[in-house]
C-alpha cells in the first residue's frame, strides 16, 4: 500500500513486517457536538483500518479524546457544571455516532486526563535535555533548539508571523515557542513540581502517542487544519524526547464544505454527525465520504446527498437479490472471474494512496450489473454462492451494514408474503397492497416482485 505523506510530499510505501501496524488519528476536543468534518475523517480511517485487517495485517489504532481544554473549562462555567460532565457528556456521544457509523470497535480511546502523569514524565525529559524552560506562567518548548522544525508544515521560523496561531507572552523566548504546560491557580488543576496547571495541547497527543504506540508510529493521520501548528508542534517534541522519528507517514484528510462554503462555527453551518445520521442514514454518509478522496474537499450539498442515498439503494436492492436467489439451475454468466476482477481492482485503487472514489465506483459498476442480471432472473443460487462472500467482503471493507430482523420478525414477514402472494393470484390486489403498505410501516419492508409471484423482500434504511 502507498499513501500521500505530508512530510516527504510524495506517496510512499506503507512498510509492512510482522509487527501490527500503528495508527494514530487526532481525535476530538470533547467541549461541543461532533460534526460531519469529525466523520468524514473517521470514516476514511476507518476504512483504512478495515483493508488493512481484511489483508490479515494486525493493526494497532489508537484515537485519543482531548477532555482537558479552555473551551470545555469555558462550556462547563457557562452551563454551571463541572467540566467532567461536559467532556463526558461529549465523549458519549461520539462512541454513539461512531458506533452508528459502524466504524469499527477495535480502536482505543485514551483521554488526557488520564495520562496527566505522563506528560509531566515528557516535560521533565525536556527541560533536561534543554528543549523547554520554566517561565512565571508555564513551560514552553524552545522551538529554535529543535533544527528540523517546520518539516511538515514546510514553514521556517522567518515564514511564521509572530503571535499568528500562537499565544502572545512575554516572558517566552520566542514568539514562536509553544507551551507544554500552563500555571493556574483555579481548578481544574495538577500539581508539578514547577507549579500546578493544566497541559498544553500539543503534548497531550505526543504523550498518548508514545504511550500506546510506542517512539514510531506507522500512520499518524487527522484533518489538514491540524498541519500547522498542532502536528508540527508533536514532531518538535516527540523527535526531541525520543531522538527517533516520530510517524513515518502522515496522512491529512481535506475539510468539509457546505454548499461550497467551509464549515464553520463562525459561518454557522455546522452539521453534527447525528443529525446527518437521521436525515440521510449512516451508509448514505459513509458513501458520501468515500466519493472524494480523503485529501481533497468534501462537498456536503444536497445533489450529493440525494447521489449517495441512490447508491446505497442500489446497494440494497443487490444485497438482497443475492440473499433470496432464483432456485433456477441455469448459468448465464462467469460469476467467479467477473467478481474476483472486481475485488482485485477495488484493492489496488486503495493500495494506489488510497483512492476510495476510485474503488467505489467499481464497485457501484458491479452492483449495476447484478441488478440489471436480477431483473432478468438470471442471479441463481449456484451465483449467489459465489459472488455474495465476495459481496460482504467488499461491503466490509467500505463499512457499509444492510439492516437485519429478528429470525422471528422474517418468519413474520415471509408469513405476510405468502399471504399477499395468494391474493395477487386471485387478483385481490387491494389486499395485497394492503400487505405491502403494513410491511412498509410496520418493519421497514420493501417488497420486489418477480415471475410467477416469486416475492422477495429488503430492509430499506429509511431515516
């Protein structure tokens, strides 16, 4: 697998061995609602997550959640609650989208406030080794005593206007030096031994990055906003701590723009995850993430919208016409090479920087051909068996999850066809609607009707 890397400006090769390969995504501040720029960047990683596992490559990934920060502090005393409350409340609700989103479970979440201890660990080592000095009002790293920094971000410390993005204090050496740690006399606080205070935001995720994955990360991935200065600032001092380098790759997603228009607070566009969820349904979101490379702008517009629910339907409409094939014994079609060549190219446009619009218009082509061969009767048993592993595996990898029912709901639904078939046989077709339209409310179901009365049925998402 190759992907764009920030740092050397050029796809490279993901290094594989028989160590787990170790992701590291920047997750989010917990103050306010998670929005559709948070899911599109958890998707894309997400996937990435599950091509990797589906190739039986061990993965260790890790999203932190950063619950200590001015703006949850300024949330909670605005609300009149302790700011625990506020992150929690926050944290709980973006597991909730994500679990909607059916991004996968096997990812650990470290919070900053439970590794306040180690970062104290990482500030200790830098003041030591003369990267970071003690002012009346925090502990700052001394950026001109780290040579390689602006790496990433390709900016020099000329480049940088002073005090753009960075907090104006005097008693700094440089405007440009960044705090690891910040005095306060007001809780929420930690005691150090230079003073008690809170941390800064940089090295939170240095510290739950070395922490869990150790001095080198194999993918270290988030937003492009967070280029400069939040990712040039981990390099700085976790390259300073460890003498190694930090992230072999780094991988940015592009913002999200609505109607053309970046997201903002200050714009107020802001779409939260959930209520994209109950207006469009979480695999219409996922499709419509995945339609864009993950390095360029995403537009969330209504057109685009109404696009990817139609192939989520189409997507539907195929699961299920595999799911109840026609009994018939006749092969009209090569099954096997015609799915295994879809497979293969779906796997090299991810392995080629990881082209998800690439790879999920092959597979919208595949599902239009089995539809067109459904409606002429030609999907049999014998072809079912073969493409619909093929199928699910290739619905896996994108993450998307057709709804299911209960065995005794289906049993249900099926008793309600037979029924319905019976009166379409007599011509009864006001009763036989009227068993389509309670199917429709009652469980979601949409019926499709073949020759000779053979019905089968699909449960559509339906926000």
């Amino acid at each position: 697998m190759k992907l764009y890397n920030t740092l050397s400006q050029k796809v490279d090769e993901l290094q594989i061995n028989d160590n787990p390969i170790k992701i590291y995504l920047c997750g989010i501040t917990v103050y306010d609602e998670s929005h559709i720029g948070h899911a599109r960047t958890i998707i894309v990683f997400d996937v990435l997550h599950r091509y990797l596992l589906s190739k039986q490559l061990k993965v260790k990934f890790i999203q932190n959640f950063t619950d200590i920060d001015d703006k949850i502090i300024k949330k909670a005393k605005s609300l009149n609650i302790d700011y625990k409350e506020v992150s929690q409340k926050y944290i709980k609700q973006y597991l909730d989208d994500a679990s909607k989103l059916n991004v996968l479970k096997e990812i650990h979440y470290p919070k900053a406030t439970d590794n306040i201890n180690y970062m104290i660990e990482l500030i200790t080592d830098l003041i030591e080794k003369n990267y970071a000095y003690v002012t009346v009002n925090g502990i700052y790293f001394h950026v001109k005593q780290f040579s390689y920094y602006g790496k990433l971000s390709k900016k020099t410390a000329e480049s940088i206007e002073a005090g753009a993005r960075i907090d104006i204090d005097p008693t700094k050496k440089d405007p440009l030096d960044f705090a690891l740690w910040k005095f306060y006399s007001e809780p929420p606080i930690w005691k150090t031994p230079w003073g008690a205070g809170r941390p800064g935001w940089h090295i939170e995720c240095s510290a739950m990055a070395l922490k869990y994955l150790g001095n080198q990360i194999d993918i270290h991935g988030g937003g492009n906003d967070l280029i400069f200065p939040h990712h040039e600032n981990e390099i700085a001092q976790s390259e300073s701590i460890t003498g190694e380098e930090f992230a072999k790759i780094w991988m940015h997603c592009g913002m999200v723009n609505i109607n053309s228009e970046k997201m903002s607070k200050s714009v107020g566009n802001i779409i939260p995850i959930h209520n994209a969820i109950n207006k469009w349904g979480a695999n219409t979101i996922r499709i419509l993430c995945l339609s864009t490379h993950y390095s360029k702008p995403l537009e969330y517009t209504l057109s685009n919208l109404v696009e990817s629910q139609s192939k989520w339907r189409m997507i539907e409409n195929c699961f299920y016409e595999l799911q109840f094939a026609n009994p018939i014994e006749e092969e009209p079609f090569e099954a096997l090479n015609f799915s295994q060549n879809v497979l293969t190219s779906i796997q090299n446009y991810l392995e080629n920087d990881f082209n998800t619009a690439f790879a999920l218009t092959e597979f919208m082509k595949f599902v239009s051909v089995l539809n067109n061969y459904a409606s002429k009767e030609y999907i049999t048993r014998n072809i079912s068996n073969i493409v619909f592993p093929i199928f699910r595996k290739i619905l896996y990898i994108f993450g998307l999850r057709v709804l299911e029912l209960s065995e005794e709901d289906i049993s249900e639904v099926n008793n309600h066809i037979s029924q319905r078939n019976k009166f379409r046989e007599n011509k009864e077709f006001e009763k036989s609607d009227k068993i389509r339209i309670e199917l429709k409310q009652k469980y979601g179901i949409e019926l499709i009707d073949h020759k000779n009365y053979r019905t089968i049925w699909k449960k559509v998402e339906n926000p």
